[in-house]
C-alpha cells in the first residue's frame, strides 16, 4: 500500500500535482502518496476526486484513502476510530425514515436524503406530479454513500442488499433518481435500471426551458462523466458556464465537521462567482446556503419552476416528516 501504483502501474512520484489541486493536501504539505504515514488525517479529505483528474500517473486518490478508512475500520473491530459520526450513522445505516408504502412497480421515484431535506415543498410537488402524470411511486431510503464514505464497507454491502430486495420484492423495474450522488453511488450497485430524473422529465414531457445561460457548480460524482449534466443540458438553452476553480462544496467526505475553516473556504470561493450559480446537487446547494452563500440555484427547482429556498434548520424534520406524507393513495397529506 505504501507504493500506490497508477493505472499504468507506476508508482507515485510525490511529483506534487495533486497538492496543488487540492486544499486539503496543501494545508498538510503532503501527497497522497504520503496518506499511509498520515491516517489520522484520513477523515480530513473531502473525496472529491480532484487528486484522481489531476495525477499524471492514474492513480485513484479518492479510492486510496477510502481503502485506508476501511482499512481502518477493520482493524478497529468493524468500528471508526474517530469522534463525532455517531449521529450520521444512527440515522443512515439503517434509515430511520426509510417508508415503502408508496411503491410501484415498474418505475420508483428515489428522491435520497438531501432533496427532501432541504426542499420539502418542492419533494411533494415532485411526488404528485409524478403520481398524475405517470402513476409512479416514491420510495424513502437512504443510498448508503455517507456510510460507504466512512469505511464501513460491511454497512454499506448490507444497505445495498436490502435496496436489491425490496425493489425486487416490489417488482421495480426502474428507479428515478434526483441526486447525483444516488445516482453515481448506486447505478453500479442495483440490479434495476437507474435514469436520472432530468431523462425522465424530458420523456414525460414535463419542465420549462432554462432561457438564460447558467452558471453551473458541477457536483463532484458527475463532474468528470456528466452524465447527469447530459440530461440536464436538454433543459438549458446554451451551454452553461462551468465553475472549475472550486473543488468541493465543503461537504464531501464526511470531511466538514474536521476541517469547518476548509470547507468554508470553499464555500467562499464559490461565492466570489456572485449570485446566481446553480447546482444540481441539494448537499451543493444547501451546504452554501447553511454557510452563508444564500446566491445558489438548484436546476431542478428552475425546470420545474418551483421557488423554494433551501431549508437550513429543519433537514432532520423534514426527513422525518417524509416518511409520513405518503399513503397507498400516492396522495400527499401534510400533518
């Protein structure tokens, strides 16, 4: 493991680039090839994967340090050896507001955590509109990224077999997803198709043409294929602008609660392109929202033409409150 190797099988050179790509690394003044000798910093690295684009020799950054966190975590008894994740896990290892009764077959909205939680309103309306239009269902669970992201790989197997099971069970042929880190985190996973939800919005004939060019802050599990973006782009009427200089949202990896001054940092330098960036990530959107930036844009609320401000106190309650919106019916009732 201290000789991590590249796609072409060479080794790091500590040549540097990735420290000059990423904030995290500079701060340390070390490498990835250097993470081995540093794993009390493992939890430090937000995972954006900006080391991997930028290396010359291939090598995976983002995968390395995740292995050291399993790694971790296996030698600790199947336990993480830091403080201050203790509620994360409670509540996504075994969703606390996982609900199924909603479920149809063929085609499933999966809306994950974040959406709901920031754009409660803008969930529901999602939900009806694809009830009416469609008679799809929706489905409330947690994709199991943020547990994967901590090392907990036998977790994160669990979360992922429970998903195959219940969409089996429940004949789902199809699951819709909103966000991209659903989307990335799972479409090698299931064993049922995944779309993206802007794909299935273009076929269902449902949203507005965007009519101004758009500044847009690519997250960072679709920000090498775009795959998403693709979809998206059917809704722009010009190529967006891409910002490229900001390397996360500051809330990637888990990485927040260890390094507040990196992330807002981040934050802020995404805030110097003004008012106006639009993401199509809701942990992107109300991460710079919770941290001061209230000038950011979810592209879906646009094409949906929805108004909703992201929701910055109430995340936990309005997960909560999902769980209990949806009947049989697949008509939403509020409480």
């Amino acid at each position: 493991m201290k000789d991590i190797r590249g796609k072409g099988g060479k080794a790091c050179a500590h040549c540097g680039i990735c420290q000059k790509n990423c904030l995290f690394l500079q701060k340390y003044g070390i490498t990835i090839g250097d993470m081995e000798e540093h794993e009390e910093l493992l939890y430090h690295c937000f995972l954006c994967g900006r080391c991997t684009a930028a290396c010359p020799e291939g090598i995976d950054g983002r995968a390395h340090i995740l292995h050291l966190r399993q790694r971790q975590v296996e030698e600790n008894g199947g336990a993480i050896k830091e403080d201050g994740y203790d509620m994360l896990i409670r509540e996504k290892q075994d969703y606390l507001y996982a609900s199924y009764r909603n479920q149809t077959a063929g085609s499933v909205l999966f809306p994950g955590c974040s959406f709901p939680g920031f754009y409660p309103k803008t969930t529901e309306h999602i939900i009806k509109l694809f009830k009416e239009k469609a008679g799809i269902g929706t489905v409330f669970d947690c994709c199991g990224k943020p547990v994967a992201e901590l090392g907990l790989a036998d977790a994160e197997e669990k979360i992922v077999e429970r998903l195959n099971r219940r969409f089996a069970e429940g004949g789902v042929e199809e699951v819709i997803m909103l966000c991209p880190n659903c989307y990335h985190f799972l479409k090698p996973r299931l064993k049922v198709k995944i779309v993206s939800i802007y794909d299935k919005l273009k076929a269902l004939g449902i949203g507005c043409k965007i009519r101004e060019k758009v500044t847009l802050f690519p997250p960072c599990p679709d920000r090498e294929s775009q795959e998403m973006l693709q979809g998206i782009r059917r809704f722009l009427s010009e190529d967006p602008y891409l910002i490229e200089n900001v390397q996360c949202c500051g809330l990637g990896g888990c990485a927040g609660a260890k390094e507040k001054e990196l992330a807002q940092q981040l934050v802020d330098k995404a805030q110097e392109h003004g008012a106006g960036i639009c993401t199509y990530c809701a942990s992107c959107s109300g991460n710079f929202a919770r941290k001061g930036y209230a000038g950011s844009e979810h592209l879906l609320l646009k094409i949906l033409q929805q108004t909703e401000s992201p929701d910055v106190k109430e995340t936990g309650a309005n997960r909560a409150k999902m769980k209990e919106y949806l009947y049989p019916s697949g008509k939403v009732y509020k409480k």
